[in-house]
C-alpha cells in the first residue's frame, strides 16, 4: 500500500478536479421586484392528541430553485423538508421509505431520545426501495427548541444532505409560552447551499471539496433565493435559525439591528443576550428575537465572510505548484453575501423584549475528564482517501470509543490539533451539554449545546450529563464530509454500577 504526503495528494486531486464552471449555478435576480420571494415556511406536520404521525419518502426530484430547475433530493419531495412539530411527552411515529439509490436513514438532531432500537439510531441501514416505521416517545421533561432531522447512513451523510435531505423539527414548550415570545411573529430560516452542474444536478466533488468539505455557491433560505420577510414598526420578530448545510458556515448580521438571543441548540437562555453578528456552524441552530425600532425601509440579512481553516494553506501550494485551486464554492468569501431581505409592514404598539426565560440548570463538578483531539492524517492513500480522525482513530462501527455510565456527568476535553488548522464543529448524539471554557476562558453564558465549534488550535472544554437512555450512540465532525471520512467515535452508555 503506497502512501502519500500531502503535497503530492494536492497534485493528485488537482488532476482529478472536477471541470463544471460554478457559473453554471448563477440564476437570474430580479433587482427591480426585490419582494419577488417570501421567505416560505416548509409544510407543517402537527401532533395531535399526543401523536405526530406522517409517511416521509425520500427521493431525487425535479424542485424548483429560485427560477431554476434542480435535480435534488428530497423528503416528500420538497426542499427544505416538511416541518415537524411536537411536544414534550409527544409519540411520534414516522414510516419512512427509501426511494434513493442508495441506503440511509434518519437521524433527529439534538433531540433527547433513545439511540436503540427504531429511534434515533445511527446504525440503522435501510436500503433502496424498503421502508422502516421510526418510533419514539419525546420525555415529558424535555425541552422546547429547536432541532432538526437529516440522513446519518455513514459514507452517504454529506452527499444525501448536499443533496437537500433536511427538515426541521420543532419542540413547542415552555419558551413559547413567555408573554413577550407570543407576541413576536415567528419566521423560521432554513440555510442550504447547493453546487449545480450544467443540468441543474449536484455536482460531484473531488478530493479537494471532500477534504474541506464541500459547499456551494447557490445560496438559500427556505429554498428560496434572496427572500423577504417583514417585521412590523414596534413589533418583534423571533427567528429560528437552521444551518443545514454539510460544510458552509453562516456569520449573519442584520443591517442596523441586533440580535437578542434567547435560544441555542439545546434550549433556552436564562435571559436574552444581545449580539451583533452570528456565527453559525454546520448542525448549528439559534433563536433571536429583532426589535422594529428602525426607520421603515429594507434591510439586508448578510452573511459576512469567515475564515474556517485550511483554505489558505491549499491555495498557498496550489499557487506554488502553477495550478488552480477549485472548491465547490469558489475561493474565500471575501465579500458580504444577502441571504434575505427583511421589511417593515404596518405598526403595532411597542413590544417590549422578555427580561427572563428559562433558568439553565449548574451540572455539578465531574470526577471524569476526556481528551478528544480532532485532527486530519498527515498522510493519506491513494484509493482509500484522507482520514479524518479523534485520537488518531478513524470511526470503527465494531469499536467502543468511550464508556460512560448512566446518571453521570462528564467533561469532555476536544482539542483541535489538526495540522492545516481547519475548524471541527463537533456535535455529540442523544446526550445536550453546556460549554464551559474555551482555551481555558469560561463561556460568556451558560446554555445547552449539542453541537460546538472547535477552531484550529482550540480546546474547549463540554460539560455532559449522561441521563435516561442506555445504548450505543455516536459522536461526530458536523462538516458531513469529515465525518464521511473518519471523524466519528462511538460512545456506550452502561447501566449504573
């Protein structure tokens, strides 16, 4: 087996680049009617009587993007998938069917439920054309917010989710029913980013997109290009953010408006944290709440550039090498991009925003700590691909990497020694926790997480209580294609001693 060094694996993928111009994706902007687009929320499947039930079928098909035609892949054949909606102590029931062509499953992203069994299990393998009744029970304690469900079949994960496969699933509870909260017009973004062929098909990746995990240059909210959504003078609006793309980080600011943040991916705040900007990792969710205090004109939603790592070590030798450096998504963003646009429409009486939400609980001091390092293989080989590893170990489905015991509390050290400096968000199945201290600082506030950006060259310390379900679950890199490739452990909650 011969092995390559990294420069010589540039070379190589180089060769092999992928020749579909990114101009092929450009679609046609209606300047003069910037209210063309309304930012539309997917179709709703709701609990009823303590059930939420639906068929959901996967499938490629023909959606419409913006004004153009794609081949993607879908749930029930839209882009973004419909939306569920739930509460705590909820069944929920769903018989999905495979009409890929290739296996997967699903898996509900941040929810607090059984990994085993018909559940939120990663293992699970269901092949083209069969289908497979998912069902689980939401705790009656858990709490409200906002999650999402997704494709985990390992191998497939970035591609199917490339591809479209994405929904929400919202957890309605407590926070909806703080005074200020019902008074704000809810509006929930959904970011995707598709890479198109000539032929409106996902164009494939070579080894360079894998490496860095692909992105692409079709940017949209809601499956639409460039939407509107309106705020009213006075009035608040609580927008739910979804990043659902495999590798494409998202830094949002809204023009002349702050964000106050009253949920991350777990929950809840103690109380609103007013923001200037977001950075949202892949997996990633937030919920802020906008004020309509300024003049009543448009606004743009931008997404401002950001460096995660590795880009300019990649264009550093390919420039060295007289090459070209093609990505999914082009160069660097260097510029700011409009993701929407945001309007007022008529007036109401003064809002006020919430002064408290929801308390978040102190986990105690644990007895146990862990050391992840998160890095990518200095060598890799031709035919088996880079390797994306914790620990030095790529995923093994057949090897315990952690055993934990139930009703205990863990800290989990995650040291990002990757030696391009690439960033990892790192998102751990079934199980929220809390950040404690990133680099040795504390974390400004205190929150529930199951997905953490780990920057090149970081540690960041989590904080994890292991409660209610046994089983074997897993842990991941959410840029999918790092996952895909190796950055996976797998994690065994025993029964108490």
């Amino acid at each position: 087996m011969v092995k390559v060094n990294r420069r010589q694996f540039i070379i190589l993928s180089t060769a092999s680049a992928v020749t579909a111009s990114v101009a092929s994706i450009a679609l046609a902007q209606n300047s003069r009617n910037p209210f063309k687009s309304q930012a539309l929320s997917p179709k709703l499947h709701k609990s009823a009587d303590g059930l939420l039930e639906l068929e959901l079928e996967a499938s490629s098909r023909p959606i419409s993007l913006g004004n153009k035609q794609a081949t993607l892949l879908g749930y029930n054949g839209q882009v973004p998938a419909p939306r569920l909606e739930a509460q705590a102590g909820d069944i929920v029931r769903i018989r999905f069917t495979n009409n890929l062509s290739q296996p997967t499953n699903l898996h509900y992203h941040g929810l607090h439920v059984t990994p085993i069994g018909n559940a939120d299990n990663a293992f699970l393998d269901i092949p083209p054309k069969e289908s497979l009744t998912y069902e689980f029970t939401l705790p009656k304690n858990h709490p409200s917010g906002t999650f999402w469900y997704h494709p985990h079949r390992h191998g497939y994960v970035a591609e199917q989710v490339f591809g479209g496969l994405a929904g929400l699933f919202i957890v309605r509870g407590e926070l909806d029913e703080i005074p200020e909260i019902q008074a704000a017009k809810e509006e929930l973004l959904i970011l995707q980013d598709f890479a198109l062929d000539g032929n409106g098909r996902i164009q494939s990746p070579n080894h360079m997109d894998m490496m860095m995990g692909r992105e692409g240059e079709l940017l949209t909210v809601n499956g639409q290009i460039k939407p509107t959504f309106s705020i009213a003078s006075g009035g608040l609006l609580r927008l739910r953010f979804l990043n659902a793309s495999p590798s494409r980080f998202y830094r949002l600011a809204l023009e002349n408006h702050p964000f106050y943040l009253i949920a991350t991916d777990g929950g809840a705040l103690a109380e609103p944290v007013e923001l200037k900007e977001l950075l949202l990792a892949p997996g990633e969710r937030v919920e802020v709440l906008v004020r309509g205090e300024r003049e009543p004109k448009q606004y743009r939603l931008l997404n401002l550039p950001y460096n995660r790592g590795g880009m300019e070590m990649m264009e550093d030798e390919m420039n060295m090498m007289g090459g070209s450096s093609h990505m999914m998504g082009g160069k660097s963003q260097v510029n700011p991009q409009i993701l929407a646009t945001l309007t007022y429409q008529g007036s109401v009486s003064t809002l006020p925003l919430p002064k408290q939400l929801i308390p978040v609980e102190t986990l105690p001091e644990p007895k146990t700590l862990r050391r992840l390092e998160l890095s990518m293989e200095e060598e890799m080989t031709p035919g088996m691909g880079m390797s994306f590893t914790f620990n030095g170990k790529a995923f093994d489905p057949n090897r315990i990497d952690a055993q934990v015991r139930l009703n205990t509390v863990e800290d989990w050290e995650l040291v990002n020694v990757d030696p391009d400096r690439m960033d990892h968000p790192f998102h751990l199945h079934v199980n929220p926790f809390q950040v404690i201290t990133r680099n040795g600082k504390p974390e400004a506030y205190r929150a529930w997480k199951d997905t953490v950006l780990v920057r090149g060259g970081e540690t960041v310390r989590i904080r994890v209580p292991f409660r209610d379900f046994l089983g074997k679950t897993v842990y991941h890199c959410h840029i999918l294609d790092h996952e895909d490739l190796g950055m996976m452990g797998v994690l065994n909650i025993q029964a108490p001693t």
